[in-house]
C-alpha cells in the first residue's frame, strides 16, 4: 500500500515510536545458537515481544530483556491501522520495532514464531528506503525485489502469510523524516490464536 502513511502521520506515528523507545530502548539482537549480532537494533511494544539470544532462540515473551520491564503499550495509530487493513477481527498483540542503519540488512526469512497464522502480518516503513524481497513459502523458490519508501505498508496474510522476505539494502538519505537517517521498520502480528489468553 504505497503512501498509505502521509507526511503528517508519519511525523505523528514516530513521536510515538519515540516514546516507545524511551520505555524500551533498542538493543542489538543475537541470533540463536551462534550468538552473531544481527545488524538490526530492535525493541518492542504491546503485550507480547519479539526476541532472540544465543540461549533460547527465537520466542515471543511478555518482559522487555533489557529494562527487566513489561513492554510498552502498542500505539492507538497504530492500532487503528491494523483494523483499517489487517482484515482480522482481533487486535495485534506484538509490535516489533526494528532501526536499519544505512549499512543494515535483515536475510530473507519466514515470520512463523507465532500461533495463528490466520492474522496477517502488518509492517509499516518510515524513513530511508529500502529494497524489499518477497518470495514464496519455499527459501528455494523465486523472489521479486521493489523498493519501500516511508509511509508505504506492506501487509502479509492470506496465501502470502508465511511468504519468505528480507530488506537487501537501505538507500540512504532518501528521507527527511528521521534526523540522522536510518529506517524504521514497525511489524505488527497477532502471537496466538483468540482462544488463547496472551496475558
């Protein structure tokens, strides 16, 4: 959905991602097993968050590692968007906040670690753009590449909710909107199916 996000909303959305930050403050991930700094620094919002470590791996979890804290509550914009085209009648439980510096790049992967596979998967793009891949549900199958700029959301679901996808390449200075450039990824996802308390 290009430009779905204006100039003004987006000024708006980062305020609050910006106070999201200020309760949990981005931190560099390390990927299971291995331990490698993954070259993304990320936080989260709303009742459950995104994580991983060498120890545990991949997982979702109610309690920011860093602050000790539960995370931050996901913003009413925000919220608001995924009703506006999630097409889901339950909210997001999950919002994963990734920053890409100008060198920063994330591999093509799945978004499986959660329940319900029945929501969708919402991500909204602010700042620098990026060049986004997107393929098929098999790593091995052929994949298409085009460029997001700030404001534009994506939104996985259907037949493309487990789709692999990755960011190649951030082009920087291409947006004015965060001071020192870089780009911020907001991912909104749906953990576990309504039947399931998340609390």
């Amino acid at each position: 959905m290009p430009g779905l996000l204006p100039p003004s909303e987006q000024e708006i959305l980062l305020a609050d991602i910006r106070a999201v930050v200020v309760e949990a403050p981005l931190y560099v991930p390390a990927m299971p097993k291995t331990g490698t700094p993954m070259s993304v620094r990320m936080t989260n919002c709303g009742l459950l968050g995104w994580v991983t470590d060498k120890e545990r791996g991949y997982r979702y979890q109610a309690i920011d590692p860093v602050t000790g804290k539960p995370w931050p509550p996901i913003p009413q914009r925000l919220l608001d968007l995924w009703n506006e085209v999630a097409g889901y009648p339950h909210p997001p439980e999950a919002c994963l906040v990734n920053f890409y510096s100008p060198d920063a790049k994330m591999g093509l992967h799945q978004d499986r670690d959660e329940k319900d596979f029945d929501a969708p998967v919402v991500s909204v793009s602010l700042g620098d753009d990026c060049l986004f891949r997107v393929g098929g549900t098999s790593r091995k199958g052929g994949t298409v590449s085009f460029r997001l700029s700030s404001g534009d959301v994506v939104v996985l679901g259907g037949e493309g909710r487990l789709a692999f996808h990755g960011v190649d390449r951030i082009y920087p200075n291409t947006s004015t909107l965060l001071k020192n450039g870089g780009r911020i990824n907001l991912t909104l996802r749906r953990v576990n199916s309504p039947s399931i308390r998340s609390s």
